[in-house]
C-alpha cells in the first residue's frame, strides 16, 4: 500500500470507528496512524481499539503507528441543573467551590488553583470560547464574574483561563494511571497535553523511559515562551490549535502555527497539525472550501501529520472525511510549486556523520532521479534524518524491528518495511531493491540510494552510502 504523498494522516477512533470493518477502511482511505483519546472512554474500550487495529495492521502487512493522547489537566465546570443552563450579556454569575449542582446565577468549578490565580480584570472562557465571563472580584472560594458573551452553558463544559499560568503539572492522577496502562498495551507515541514547561516532558520522560517517543502538544500560551526547550526534549510536537484559539487570539494562531512547524522541521523533530480541520464533515459529507485549504497550507508547510479529531471519532462520515484529506495531501504533492514553498527553509544538517550521509543521499537521489532513498535503521534515527531532508523522492525505510517500523509510520515520507537486518553489502542492495520493487517503489533500471551503518545492525552508526541498479 504505497500512499502517493508524504504527509501522513492521523484518524481519531470513537465511537463511529472503532470496529474492523470501519478501521479497515479508514487504512484503505489514507489513515496511516490512529489516536486512542484517553478524554474519552475506559480501558476495556482503548484496549479493544488497540487490538483491532494491531488485527487490521496483520491484514494489510503495514506498520500502523497508535498514539495514546493524555487528557491532561483540562479545567472543566461541575454539573448544571437540567443539564445546561443560559447565561445573558451583563448578567452577574458565580464560580465557586460548592459541589452543588449548578443554576443560572452559578455554576460549581472544583480546581482550587484557578481560585489562586485568577485577579479582577482577566477573562474566562467556557465551552472552547463560546462563553467569556470577566472576573470582577476573586477569592479562594468564590470567583464573581460579569458576562461578556452569552449562550447556553451545558455540564461539564472546559474553562480556560488565558491571562494566567496555572500551577498545574501536566499529569494528573488519571494521566499516570492511562499511561501505565497505554505502555503496558503497546501503543507507539504517548501525547501529552497543555505542556506548560519543559519540566512537564522532563517528567514525562521518565515515566515513559524508552517504551514509546513522546508528543508535545502545544495548547497553552505559557508553552510557547520556551518552546526552544520544549521541542529539545520532545520526540515530537502536536500544533494543536483547538485550545490554542481560545487561549490567544485567534488572528495569531496561523502564524503560530508556521513558526511551530518549521521550529520541528529544523529540529529534525516529527509534526502534528491538528483540531477542526474537516469540522464540517463531522455531519456533512463534503468539506468547506477554507477546510480544503487549512489541510492544503499544512501539508505545503510540510508538516510530518494532519490529524482528523471528531470527524472520524464520532462524526456521521469518517472514511470519507480520511479519503478527502488523502485526495488533498496527494493533490499538493503533485502541484509543481510544492517542493519550493516546502524548501524555502531547509535546516542545515549538523557536523556528523550520519547528517552528512543523510545529507548526501537526498543529493545525490535527486541528481540522479533515482528511484527512491532507502535507509537501515534499528532505533529509527537514520530515517528521522533522512525525512528532516524532505527529499523529492519516497524514503523506503528497512528496520528489523516492528517496533521501530510503528513508530516511524507517523514521519513524513517514510514508507516502513519490517525485514532483517543485512548481514553484508551484497545482502544490503539485493535485500534493498528486492523489497523496494515489492512495494511499488522501483522498478528495474532505476537506481536506489542506499544508506546504512557498518557494522550492520549498530544504531545510530549510518556510514555508508552505495548507489544501486534495480535489476
């Protein structure tokens, strides 16, 4: 299954999508990654998700990568009486510490730290923005506010507090007990949510060890001060621009949004654009025109990922909302000003070795028209340089382990194999343009470029560079 672009895509499962049969067609329509929202359901429904899709994976022979995303420490009002209550402009209205359940005049928010933080004159926004109250007057029980902007205020509704960074970690009680049992299940990447500090993934890291990479996802205003550091420490980030929007103003978040990828890019690290980017389709069968084009400016930004939230979770038509962004991504790769607007900042490669190697090869490919760059890699660095290059040929990856091959299934234009590891040079081409002509990738007479480090099998030795016939 040779996908004709090199970003990839992300598929959110929930409840629209999480038999066999629905998976299976989500892959056949583009899906190369599928995110479990621990926001959102239990153990026995994430584990039963994992497992039908490692099924689907066996089926298409195609490494499937599987990312756990962490609630994290959302800030969200209790429950309201009736379900939901209406708030009017200018009306005075209560956040306070009581576990009654809410009315029109208060509603109960039980995070003493917003209560701590929070001065007269800063806004809260509720329900993702559609509600904004101003603090007039706060204390460590009671937070009296004026309403900005009206609606109907259901239970269990976000908050976000934009003017304020919060003492919260980035892992709650919950988070830990999803991530054991994420880790223990075998997912490939672990996300963690409003990151506020580099100390947040430093935490992470620990708990996580080297049993999956780990994604930023940058959601908090407070995260983009030392977003250098944040980025370092990261296997990946997530621009995820749901909570972005409403904790800045949403005329900065575009420009964000570019400064983000191309800090990853530079970083050789792997990136996420994410939230509403088919929200239409979540009932309509067809994408608004803007939705087209917020899709098309990611992948000609050249993010590694777009990812697809509650148009595939719930919404009315999940494969059709992965087959329109397929059509959009394969569509921008054919457009002959892609590689330029990709191109127009392109990270030198740092004084190693295995930079150089890596360097050379998409050179060297592209001069030579070949067919394709093939890497060896055990651990997974040799690709992630190679796709950091972003050559203007498929990158064909060749791992001995399935691990590895998972993980990597999220990079842009990786196209991952499990096989062995060569055991000599003879072995190396043979096994590279055996396979590269099984997948589609070369066909006999062109040439291949292929890196590898000697000894064979030692991580993160790349050394070698040969250039092969396909025979």
């Amino acid at each position: 299954m040779r996908r004709r672009r090199s970003t990839k895509i992300l598929a959110t499962l929930g409840p629209a999508s999480s038999d066999a049969p629905t998976i299976g067609r989500l892959v056949e329509a583009g899906a190369d990654a599928f995110r479990l929202n621990f926001s959102h359901g239990n153990h026995d429904d994430h584990a039963k998700r994992l497992a039908t899709i490692r099924a689907v994976e066996r089926d298409f022979g195609r490494p499937i990568a599987v990312l756990a995303d962490l609630q994290g420490p959302k800030i969200r009002i209790g429950r309201m009486a009736g379900g939901e209550q209406r708030l009017q402009v200018g009306q005075t209205f209560r956040l306070d510490r009581a576990q009654d359940e809410g009315s029109g005049s208060r509603a109960p928010l039980p995070h003493p730290e917003v209560f701590q933080t929070v001065r007269p004159g800063i806004d809260l926004m509720l329900d993702d923005g559609r509600i904004r109250l101003r603090v007039e007057a706060a204390s460590e029980s009671e937070i009296v506010t004026s309403v900005v902007e009206g609606g109907v205020l259901k239970d269990r509704k976000g908050v976000n507090v934009p003017a304020a960074v919060l003492p919260l970690a980035a892992m709650t009680d919950k988070d830990r007990t999803d991530l054991a049992f994420a880790l223990e299940a075998g997912v490939d990447w672990v996300a963690l949510s409003f990151v506020q500090r580099p100390d947040d993934m430093a935490e992470a890291r620990k708990l996580v060890g080297n049993r999956a990479l780990l994604m930023a996802k940058i959601e908090k205003p407070a995260a983009i001060q030392r977003i250098g550091e944040i980025v370092e420490l990261s296997d990946a980030i997530m621009v995820a621009r749901g909570d972005l929007g409403v904790e800045l103003p949403v005329e900065e978040v575009p420009a964000l949004q570019k400064r983000l990828v191309r800090l990853a890019r530079r970083q050789g690290k792997p990136v996420v654009v994410a939230t509403q980017m088919l929200e239409s389709m979540v009932q309509a069968p067809v994408p608004t025109r803007a939705e087209v084009s917020d899709v098309a400016t990611a992948v000609y930004d050249g993010a590694d990922a777009v990812m697809l939230s509650a148009e595939t979770a719930s919404g009315a038509h999940p494969v059709e909302a992965v087959a329109v962004m397929n059509r959009v991504a394969e569509q921008v790769a054919l457009d002959p000003l892609y590689r330029s607007i990709m191109d127009a900042e392109h990270a030198d490669p740092e004084a190693t070795a295995a930079d150089a190697i890596t360097a050379a090869a998409r050179q060297v490919a592209e001069t030579l028209s070949a067919a394709a760059v093939v890497c060896y890699t055990t651990s997974g660095s040799t690709a992630l340089r190679a796709a950091r290059e972003r050559p203007g040929v498929p990158i064909l990856v060749l791992t001995p382990r399935l691990d590895t091959a998972r993980r990597l299934a999220l990079v842009w234009g990786l196209h991952c194999v499990e096989t062995e590891d060569a055991h000599d040079f003879t072995d190396m081409i043979e096994r590279a343009y055996t396979i590269a002509k099984a997948q589609g990738i070369a066909e006999p007479g062109q040439r291949l470029v292929v890196t590898a480090g000697v000894p064979f099998g030692t991580p993160g030795a790349t050394n070698t560079l040969r250039i092969a016939w396909v025979p």
